[in-house]
C-alpha cells in the first residue's frame, strides 16, 4: 500500500474521531503545525527515523516535542505511526485531513499563477469569481509567480485549469491556424 493510501487512512480516522469531538479545526491546526515543524528541522524527523534510535526514545522525543503544543489525540497518532514505523506519513496525513475538512465545508484550494505576485485584493477576487464555476462556496486561493506568462493568469484546482494568460490564448490561436480554424 503506498504512503498516501496509508495516510488517507489515518486521516480518516483522525478526522471521524476529531468530528465526533468537535475538535475539527484544532485538530487540523495542529497537524498543520507537526507538518511545518517536521518540514523546518529535518534533524528531528532525521533522529525519528534513524534505525539505531529505539523506540522508548522516539516516543519520548515526540511527546517532548509536541504534548502540551497538541491535542491528545494528535499525539496518540503520532505515537502509533511511531510504533507501526509510519512516522514518515505525517506531511500528507496532514494534507489528507485538510482535504477532508474542506471537503466537509465545500472548500477548494486553488493555484493562481501570474506573471507578477497578485496583491490581496486580486487574490480574493480570484476567490470570489471561481468559486462558483468550481461549484464550491468557498476557495482558498494562492499566488505563484511564473516568468513564463507574459500577462494574464493561469488558475488550477483540483485537475481543473482555467487558463487566461496570453501565453495560453497564443497557443490556442497557434492550434486554431494550424487545424484551419479561423
């Protein structure tokens, strides 16, 4: 089984089991948190890993590290990740419990790239206009600068893109007079 089928596993779990708490967005803020942690000290995730460092040890390490900073819960499935050797999984569990959440909410995460970083306002107007065509009620909008687009912007999300760069109207046109369309 791969990672991310394990990791949606345990997100489904963790996510039926902060749900029946009420504890969702806690729940979420908190594997968001271990994710970034993890992300930003390689060391400690070096250290969990490391074949010569005993369990006790690994267990001791991480409720150092993140009881009292997270919810029971949250360390209960970090403990048990631990013990089954999953450890690894923790970035896309957390990944995987988001994408739950805003499912739930009908909440989509978009990538809105340009040719220059778009200020808030235009961010939220993104947000504002493809929500609806996303079918969503909400969409969480980030901006990536790509030096390619000459001009316009270049949306995806989910598996859908909505391209309105020049870039992308140039190509069109270019495939239009090569098949003979005018």
């Amino acid at each position: 089984m791969s990672n991310q089928a394990v990791a949606n596993r345990y997100a489904v779990a963790l996510f039926q089991l902060a749900q029946s708490k009420g504890t969702l967005e806690k729940t979420g803020e908190e594997l968001e948190i271990i994710a970034s942690v993890l992300e930003s000290t390689p060391e400690l995730l070096k250290a969990i890993n490391h074949p010569k460092v005993t369990l006790v040890t690994k267990k001791e390490l991480v409720n150092k590290s993140f009881s009292g900073q997270v919810g029971a819960d949250v360390v209960h499935t970090l403990l048990l990740l631990l013990e089954r050797q999953r450890f690894s999984i923790v970035p896309d569990l957390s990944k995987a419990f988001t994408k739950l959440h805003h499912d739930l909410l009908n909440i989509a995460e978009a990538t809105v790239f340009s040719a220059k970083a778009l200020t808030e306002d235009e961010l939220k107007q993104v947000e504002i206009v493809f929500a609806p065509k996303a079918g969503k009620s909400r969409l969480i909008a980030t901006n990536k600068v790509d030096k390619e687009l000459v001009g316009g912007i270049k949306i995806r999300i989910g598996d859908r893109i909505y391209d309105g760069s020049i870039k992308g109207q140039l190509n069109r046109l270019e495939r239009n007079l090569l098949a003979g369309n005018r």
